[in-house]
C-alpha cells in the first residue's frame, strides 16, 4: 500500500531532484566566473590555487600594493601618536599643562 502512494509523485520527485542540481551547478558556474572576473585565483577542494597567476603584471601590482600598504600603515602609526598626544592634552588638567609649558619655557632661557 505505501509503494502504490508514492509511484504517482516519482516523476515530481526526479524534476525536483534534477531542478536542485541545476540550481548548484549553476551557481558554482557562477561564484567561478565571479572569481575569474575579479582576478582571485581558483581553488581546489584543498583550497590550493589550480592556475596561480604568475605574470609580471600581477607580480607588479602586487608589489605596489605591499608598498602602499607600508605606507599607509607608517602614517596610521604617526596619527595614532599625535591622537595619543591630542588625548593626553584634552584630558590633562589646566594647572598641570600650563605648569609643564612654563617649566618649558624656564628650560629654553
């Protein structure tokens, strides 16, 4: 009696089978092309790059962008110490700075 219920809905259950599938494929196409569009290197199961992209243009392109990236963290380093200076100014008490600027200008005459 079970058997006989289900025979009806086998055709459903294929299309629903086959419809899932090409809803997956489809959508590993499309993160593939995503990935080739944006210039990510694919990737196997393990996660190892299949084609590593090893032209000059991309080796230059990346040493630029080490270099900037230097850059850009030597001047976050310089503003984090002026906002650390900022922050200690702001926050000090008026007597005690303006004790510290005369005693500053004691020590330069």
């Amino acid at each position: 009696m079970g058997g006989e219920a289900i025979v009806p809905y086998v055709p459903l259950i294929i299309a629903g089978g086959m419809l899932i599938a090409l809803i997956a494929i489809t959508g590993w196409i499309f993160t593939t092309w995503l990935r080739v569009k944006n210039g990510y290197p694919l990737e196997n199961s393990w996660g190892k790059a299949v084609y590593p992209r090893k032209d000059d243009e991309a080796m230059e392109r990346i040493k630029l962008i080490s270099q900037e990236n230097a850059q850009l963290r030597a001047e976050l380093g310089s503003v984090k110490d002026r906002l650390a200076n900022v922050e200690r100014i702001v926050t000090d008490d008026a007597h005690r700075l303006g004790h510290e600027i005369d005693s500053l200008r004691l020590t330069k005459n």
